[in-house]
C-alpha cells in the first residue's frame, strides 16, 4: 500500500497517465464518452506493444 503523497510509490502509473494525457487527451477533441474510451483503449493497445 502506498503512503499517503508520496508520488514515489506511484512512479510508473503516473508516467503512463502523464503520457497518456499529453499525448491522447490534450491534442483531441471527443464528442462523446464512448469515442473518449475508444481513444483510450487504443493508446492502451498502442503504449503496451511499444
């Protein structure tokens, strides 16, 4: 279990939704939550065989 605000205990998660935001999320714009999903699953698929 992690400690209360220690961004350490969390680093790889962190990175990932970092990555994930700056790359997939701020750069679009989605109309709907299930096109946000789609995107989502898609960077998922794309950052996990990378």
């Amino acid at each position: 279990m992690s400690r209360k605000g220690n961004c350490l205990d969390n680093a790889c998660a962190e990175c990932f939704f970092g990555t994930l935001k700056s790359e997939s999320f701020y750069t679009s714009k989605f109309k709907d939550i299930d096109e946000l999903k789609i995107a989502i699953e898609d960077y998922i698929r794309y950052y996990n065989t990378r």
